[in-house]
C-alpha cells in the first residue's frame, strides 16, 4: 500500500471530521498578499471573535459548494475567488447549510467596500 493511499484510509470516522468555523477561499497564494492584505483579514477576522488559527484558508479562483464540501465548512468567505452558481458579491448567500459571503480581493478593498463586508459578516456571525 503507498503511503499516499494509507494516509487516505486513515481516520475514516466522522469523528475525525473537525469542521472549521470558516473557510477562506483566496484567489492568489498565501505567499504573493502583501503585509496588508494580510493585516486586513486578520483585522476582519478578529472583529468576527476569530483568528488565522482558527479558519481553513484554500487558493481557488472559482468554486462551487459541492466541491468544498469535503473541509465540511459552516461558512465560506472568498476574495477574489468567484462562486460558480452566484455573481452577488457582499450579501450573505445560504446553500444547503453553509453562508457564504462573496467579496473582491483583499487589495481591491475600499472604506465603502469594507463596511458592506462587515454588514454581511455581522449577519453571517450573528453580531
């Protein structure tokens, strides 16, 4: 057996399934943000009562829900990266069980941007 296919068999439980409380979905690498990029999000995610340790954050330029459901996510937040069933950008949208909040990329985040964001992350988190 590769190791590969023995990783994959392991810990097959539901048990073992921790879903994060948000995934981020980034349409550029960790990597190429800029220092304020990143000061940005991590200024939105603590204003939400969370941090970078506690979210999953993927690099998908479009994606659908089915094909995230594997990070079993409660709530999806994505910059720059384009939902492929919804074009409505700073609303948050509800599919099956999950909230998603579609925005621009972090460097193309204004003032007035930024406060449309925050009222859709305050009825995503109930603030």
């Amino acid at each position: 057996m590769s190791q590969s296919n023995a990783l994959e068999s392991l810990y097959q439980e539901e048990l073992y399934i921790l879903p994060a409380p948000l995934l981020i979905v980034l349409s550029k690498p960790w990597a190429n943000l800029t220092p304020e990029e990143i000061t940005t999000l991590t200024k939105m995610l603590n204003a939400v009562r969370l941090n970078l340790a506690s979210v999953q954050i993927i690099v998908r330029t479009d994606f659908s829900v089915e094909e995230l459901s594997a990070y079993s996510p409660k709530h999806i937040l994505a910059f720059g990266s384009a939902l492929q069933s919804s074009s409505v950008v700073y609303e948050n949208l509800s599919i099956g069980d999950t909230s998603i909040i579609i925005s621009e990329s972090l460097d193309k985040l204004d003032d007035t941007k930024k406060k449309s964001l925050w009222l859709a992350l305050k009825k995503m988190f109930n603030l």
